[in-house]
C-alpha cells in the first residue's frame, strides 16, 4: 500500500499571535499542562496513528523548531525540513517546494496551529474507501466565540444568543491528498503565491473528487490567534490529546 506521511506547515509568521510572535515560532507556543510547544503534541498524536515520517515546511524562525526537535529520535518520527524558497509564499508554493521529498507518497496536510485528537486512522481508511483525490476533515457543531443579535425589519434587536453554534461545516484545515496534486500545482505560476484552499480544493470539488470526512465528539482548536491562545484550558487539552 502507498505510504502515508504528514505534511506540516510550521513557516507561518504568526501575525495574529503579536506581540509573543515575535521572539517565538507560534507553533512552538507552550500548551496543556506540561506546557509543551504545539508542535510536540501534533508529533505525537501522528506517531500514535503510526504516521513516523514527517515534512516540515518550515520558514519564519526555522531554528527554533529544528534546534528543539532535531531528526524526531526523540519522538520516534522522522523529520525532514523544508525551508521556503525566497520569494511569494503560499501553502500550495510551500507544498510544491517540497515535491522532491514528498515523491508519490500519500499526504495527510496539516496546519500545525491546530490540535486536535482525531483519529487518523479512521480518516484515512474513510479517505481510501471513498477513493478520491482529496479529503477534508471538517467540523459540525462549531460554536461562534461571540454572543449575536438579531433584530426585525425595524433594527429592533428581537433576541441575544450567547456563543451559538452555526449550522454549517467547519473547514478545519486538515486534509489527506493524493500526489496527483502536484499535477495541478505545476499548472499555476511557480513565482506566485498559490493557495491550496484557494486555488487547488476549488478544482477537486469542480470534478468531484474531494470528500468531507465528518466525525463525531473531535475536539479540534485552532490556535492561531492571541485571544484563543490566552484563554486555552491546558488541562482540557492535555486530558483530550490523552484519549
């Protein structure tokens, strides 16, 4: 069967995570009780599916992953980096640098200011069962951070609703794709900004050939920004990474 390997973006500059950002790489933010980077639990929890190699596609303050995780002995992974070449830079471009290493292996794509418990397993056995190009984890049941308003014709607020949970799929950036990809990313302008979700999903789905794996009960949270790191329970996380 094709190996399966992880495919983690760790090159972003972290904008939204200002001021920490500036003298640390947002995934290697400390969390959960054992206040661990990011980084260290997204390893772990593809080691625990039996996902050992692992890119890293990597950028903004590279030393600082590199200088803590090494080759990934310690971890019982494989790591290799991949620096972002100068000039635009995109999560399809960051991709397409890696073509080389990455070879004919199958993907699963993840961005590392994202944890989550969700069994790669099962996803990918979905993902093969289905037999498509593409698939997307997306999310059910996504409550908004924010209380709403809504009003009558008038603007008369009618009712407030504290933190409701939107009718609609959550795309939580994690995916599994097949190398095929590589066929549609060598088709944009390889000195320009491309964008997986942008430029590359949009055409799975125009030939049917991306899939929503959508789960039950999987805690997932995205990190990325100061205000959902500030008010992270660390021991929610490290209880939910556990199960």
């Amino acid at each position: 069967m094709k190996e399966t390997i992880g495919v983690l973006f760790c090159g972003g500059e972290g904008k939204r995570m200002r001021p920490l950002t500036y003298y640390m790489q947002k995934v290697m933010m400390p969390i959960g009780v054992d206040q661990i980077p990011i980084l260290e639990y997204v390893i772990k929890h593809f080691k625990k599916h039996q996902i050992t190699n692992i890119i890293l596609l990597v950028n903004y303050k590279k030393e600082q992953i590199q200088g803590y995780f090494g080759k990934g002995e310690r971890w019982g992974v494989k790591l290799t980096y991949i620096p972002d070449k100068p000039g635009p830079i995109g999560t399809g471009t960051a991709l397409l640098n890696a073509k080389e290493k990455i070879g004919d292996r199958r993907m699963i794509i993840y961005y590392s200011d994202i944890i989550t418990n969700i069994d790669f397993t099962e996803m990918l056995n979905y993902h093969l069962r289905k037999d498509k190009k593409a698939t997307i984890f997306v999310s059910k049941g996504w409550k908004i951070r924010v209380g709403t308003a809504e009003t009558d014709a008038e603007n008369n607020v009618t009712r407030f609703i504290e933190k409701p949970t939107i009718p609609l799929l959550v795309n939580t950036g994690i995916s599994i794709v097949e190398p095929i990809v590589f066929e549609y990313l060598k088709d944009f302008n390889q000195h320009e900004s491309i964008d997986l979700s942008n430029n590359i999903f949009p055409k799975f789905v125009e030939e049917s050939q991306m899939v929503a794996y959508i789960p039950n009960n999987v805690y997932w949270e995205d990190i990325g920004s100061i205000e959902r790191y500030e008010k992270l329970d660390g021991e929610f996380i490290t209880k939910k990474m556990a199960e």
